[in-house]
C-alpha cells in the first residue's frame, strides 16, 4: 500500500494546523515531522514542543523524522510529546541497537534512516528490529533539493534484503519526491512517500497530495 506523508518542513509554519488539514483531506495518512538541530544537519527546525500542539491539531500518526546529534537524549520526550514513529539516522547512533530499543521501548514504531553515502547492507543487522527503513534520497538539512538517481538503485537492494531476510519493514524514501519522479520511486520499491515542497510548495496542499498520490497509485497499480 502506498501512502504519503506531507513534510511540514516545506508547510507555512504560521498555519500549521490548517496545512495538515489540508494535506489529509487530499489523502495523506501519516505527517512527516523533520526535526534538525544545526549539529548533525546544517539546519535548525523544531522539537517535541511543536509535536505536542501537533498532536492536539491532527488524530494522523506523525512520523518523526530525528537529524540531531544524540537522538537518544531526545526520543523520551518525542514520546511524552504524542510520536507515533521516530527515525533515527545510522550516522548519529554509535549504539543504533540501543536507540532502536529506546523507541520501541516506550511504544512507538522504529524507524533507522540512511543518508545517501551511506551502503544499504549495513542495515542488515538491525533490519528484524524496524518497524521502517527510511533511504534518504537527498542529502539531510532542507527541502526543495533534487532527487538523487542512485537512490533507486538503494531502494530495490533494501526491498531486494527484505524479501531474502523475510521481514516486512516498510520502506520510507524522503527528498525530491514529486510529480516527475514518484512513479520511478514507486516501481523501485518505496512505499511510504514523504514530499515537502511538493505538497506544500504551491500553497495548494489539498490539491497537491491528491495528485501526487493518485500518480504514486498508478505507478504501484503498474508495478504490481
Ligand atoms: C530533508 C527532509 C525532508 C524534506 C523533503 O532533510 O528530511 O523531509 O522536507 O523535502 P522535499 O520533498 O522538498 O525534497
Ligand atoms: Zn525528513
């Protein structure tokens, strides 16, 4: 099932209820929250604080998306905070198993991230613990960047593991996701969409899912 999750980093902050509610009229199932801390990312965006009025503003799972140094200092109050699913990157996590177990601990869905750089089969060992695999397909810190090509090759060596491994994570892909390249991202294997400008870039959110959703759905209806 292919689904998409509107990034609210590329939504008007000012009106951040009214963008979700947007998004979710036009389809989307879960919310994508990038959380960055201007150490492990050169940008600086929100916290928990914001995930708990968020949680008052929308009854949608919000998926957390962790580009901070230590993410393992922050999870508790990403949960205290309303979370449903937290990430955290590979590359911020010299105990990935332990800040894996932290997030499942306090009852919400895993998620482990990759940044572009990094090989997809150093995954392996913690793939049986992840509720979903996010493979960044640009490089962390901003919205509104191009898709890098490779990654499609990343997607279908991650999807290609899962069914060897019988396991049935779910696979997250995050950056340049938009009309030009969804059905390629869709063929390849990913089914969790997360779109920033795409969504909320126009201003049109409402219009803007519905339609990149309706394109991801025909290129899964393709694939299948
Ligand atoms: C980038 C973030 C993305 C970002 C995607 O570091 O993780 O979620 O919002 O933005 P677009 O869809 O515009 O590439
Ligand atoms: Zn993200």
């Amino acid at each position: 099932m292919v689904e998409l999750l509107p990034s609210i980093l590329s939504a008007d902050f000012a009106h951040l209820a009214d963008e979700i509610a947007a998004a979710e009229r036009g389809g989307a199932t879960v919310i994508h929250v990038d959380v960055m801390d201007g150490h492990f990312v050169p940008n600086l965006t929100i916290g928990a604080p914001v995930v708990k009025s968020l949680r008052k503003a929308t009854k949608l799972p919000l998926d957390c998306h962790l580009m901070v140094e230590n993410p393992d200092a922050l999870v508790p109050d990403f949960a205290a905070a309303g979370a449903d699913w937290v990430s955290v990157h590979y590359e911020a996590c010299p105990n990935l198993h332990r800040s894996l177990q932290l997030i499942t601990k306090l009852g919400m869905k895993a998620g482990v991230v990759i940044n572009p750089h990094t090989r997809v089969d150093l995954l392996v060992d913690v793939l049986p613990m992840v509720h979903y695999v996010l493979i960044m397909s640009v490089n962390p810190g901003f919205g509104g960047q191009a898709f890098i090509p490779a990654s499609l090759g990343r997607i279908r060596r991650l999807a290609e593991l899962r069914s060897q491994l019988g396991l049935s994570f779910r696979i997250e892909v995050d950056g340049g996701v938009a009309h030009d390249t969804v059905a390629q991202i869709v063929q390849a294997g990913a089914e969790l969409l997360v779109a920033g400008s795409a969504v909320f870039g126009a201003g049109e959110a409402e219009r803007d899912t519905r339609a990149l959703l309706a394109a991801a759905r025909r290129a899964a209806a393709e694939t299948a």
